[in-house]
C-alpha cells in the first residue's frame, strides 16, 4: 500500500477511488502523501498525519502532532505556481518563505507549568530541513521514523529534521507560569527565525518533573545479521557543486544531464515510472547500504517498505544504531545502515527532497520472494 504509482499501484485517476488496507503492525508517528508529481502535490498540501497507538504508551498530559511545512507564497497571498524549476532541482529543492505548523502560521501555543507534553513533529515540507531550538526547555527524542529508540538529548540540544522525519520528543515545561519560551528555527545559519511562542498559563501543573518512564516498547522489527549481511556500495552525485566523478561514469552522466536529468545513484538518474532494480535481494536476507554522498547539498534518503539501523557515520559507529526509515545525509556525508529485506516486492528508494527525487534521485529495490533464504 504504498502508493508509487506504475511500481505498487496506478495512479487514482480524477474523480476515481482507491480503498487502502494494511495492518498497522508498527506503533508510531507516520504520514501519508501522494507519489504522483508529488513536487506539486505535497508542495500544495496534500498529506496529513497517521498516528498507530501503543497498546502500552509512555505516560504523558498531552500528545501533540505538529506537521511543520513551508510555502513558497507570493505577494497576492497564493502558492508561487513555479513547481519543477531547474534552480531548485539543481540546489537544495523548493525551499518556501512562509512556515507553518499543522497549516497555520503559528503564534502562540499554550502550556501549563510543570506538565509533561509527547511533541510528534514531522517534517511534510517538500526540502526545507529544520532544526529547532526550544530554549531553556530539555527535549528528549524517544522515537525516530515511528521507531522508538533509546531515549537521548538531541545533539547540541537542537532537534534536526530532514524532509519525511518524524521526530517524537518528551518535553517536560519546566517554566513558571506566565512565562514565555521562544521556540526558535536554527538550521540555516544567519537565516535563524521565531517559530512559536510556548505560553505558561496562569496555573502550575506539578511542582516538580514527574520521574515516569520514557522508553517506548519496540516494534517487531527483524534484526539484521551483521556476520551475514551482505553490503553494498551506493553514491548519490549531482547538482550544482558536487563531485561528477564516479569510477568511468562521469561520460554517462554528463549525457544524461543534457537530457535534463540532474541527480543520480551509482550514476544512473531515474527516467519514467518503470525503472530497472538497483538492486535485487533474496527476502528475508540481511544488508547493509554503503551510502556515499558525494554532492554539496543535504539528502534525507528514504527506503519504502523498511526500517533500517542507522549503523555508522563517516566510518564512526552510531550511539543509538536508531531504526529509521529516512536518514539524513550532510555533503560529502558517508552513512552505514543494515536491514533484513523482509517485506517481497518493488520499493522505491529515493531523497525526499521532491525536487532531487523529480531530478533523478530515485530507484527501485527488489525484495524477491522466489529467491528466498534457506
């Protein structure tokens, strides 16, 4: 059910329906969005919110979902109809010049001394990456991609999040009533901004931080074998700036540019909806993806149909070895993950970055069921 039009479904043709059925066997934050010219369609909202319960959740005094999402508007107040433009295909995507959280520009949000809020935010913008600094406050991440994982401050207190991350966090409001806490939008330097005030009401909840658990039960997620796992080598290259060369497929790529072709994994853009398999894995094998980023721009890249463990960064093992199901890659970035290809079929493997994905950045990997581990 996962929506990529000519791989797992055709696309719901105007005025058609499509009935979607799936077992929800993963508690966690997820969303849903459209993979037909999904750069325009995302781009004008079309997503929303899906929240799987835990038959057993943290204890908190409220759960909020924030889907954070930015807008290229102009200066009548309408969405700039300039979808697809080269200089953002070639750059860093269509970043907007309005944010906001859950289709408002946000303002002010109450809170309440003393309680204890489950903040699921997910990132539904089509290439703006946040990172959020909630002043004084003292998040902690307890899930990543709807997985639950150890729970741990963000690096340097500041909550990055690329395009399709969910990021779930704990936050006890530790303030005293009538205060302000401005949440603040750090990621680009020098175009740091206010994102929403965090408003203390007049009555304290508790007096001190309540000590109730913040580990999630984990979802049953096959784990890889390292000592089997076979491992794979994959470069992502293009856009303006970054490395063209890849062993002899600078040529390759350089032909397919002219096509207008701007991204590419192992030196091959995406063309149409049918694309050859990138790779082809015997179900219920276990893998790890050596993944390159040779470019000078950002990618969360994104594995449909997965989770995996984020394993190790630029050669360093992570401390989580968190389950994700997007990882962010930085320039020139090299990241490790492992997985159990587990789930048979075609599943699309691309940066969630629209415009990147629309440019190239897209392929498919093969789970085969006919070549089964014995």
């Amino acid at each position: 059910m996962d929506g990529v039009p000519f791989l797992t479904q055709d696309p719901i043709p105007v005025d058609g329906d499509f009935l979607y059925e799936f077992d929800a066997l993963d508690a966690g934050t997820f969303w849903y969005h459209p993979h037909q010219r999904s750069s325009e369609q995302v781009g004008r909202g079309l997503y929303g919110p899906l929240i799987v319960e835990e038959a057993d959740p943290i204890r908190v005094d409220r759960d909020l979902t924030w889907m954070l999402d930015d807008w290229r508007m102009t200066r009548d107040g309408q969405i700039a109809d300039d979808f697809g433009n080269r200089h953002d295909a070639t750059h860093g995507g269509r970043i907007g010049n309005s944010v906001t959280i859950n289709g408002q520009i946000p303002d002010r949000i109450a809170v309440r001394s003393g309680e204890r809020i489950r903040l699921r935010l997910v990132n539904a913008a089509n290439a703006r990456i946040f990172g959020l600094d909630f002043g004084g406050l003292a998040p902690v991440v307890v899930a990543l991609d709807g997985q639950p994982v150890t729970p741990h401050a963000p690096d340097s207190d500041i909550v990055v999040i690329g395009p399709a991350m969910r990021v779930d966090l704990v936050i006890d409001m530790t303030g005293k009533p009538g205060e302000v806490v401005t949440v603040t939008e750090v990621f680009y330097d020098g175009l740091e901004y206010r994102l929403v005030d965090l408003v203390y009401g007049p009555d304290r909840l508790r007096d001190s931080v309540p000590d109730w658990s913040m580990h999630l039960r984990p979802n049953p997620l096959a784990e890889p074998d390292m000592a089997s796992a076979a491992r794979h080598q994959i470069v992502f290259n293009g856009g303006m700036m970054g490395q063209m060369m890849m062993g002899g497929g600078m040529g390759s790529m350089m032909g397919q540019m002219r096509e207008g072709n701007m991204w590419f994994i192992n030196g091959e853009a995406a063309t149409g909806h049918m694309m050859d398999p990138l790779l082809v894995l015997p179900q219920g094998t276990s893998h790890v993806f050596e993944m390159d980023n040779r470019t000078a721009w950002h990618h969360p890249i994104h594995f449909h149909g997965h989770s995996f463990r984020v394993i190790a960064r630029n050669g360093q093992p992570t401390r989580h070895r968190e389950w994700q199901d997007t990882v962010l890659m930085a320039p020139e970035e090299r990241v490790e993950i492992a997985f159990v290809a587990d789930n048979p079929g075609d599943w699309m493997f691309h940066c969630h970055i629209l415009e990147h994905q629309a440019a190239g950045m897209t392929g498919v990997i093969r789970v085969d069921p006919d070549t089964t581990k014995t």
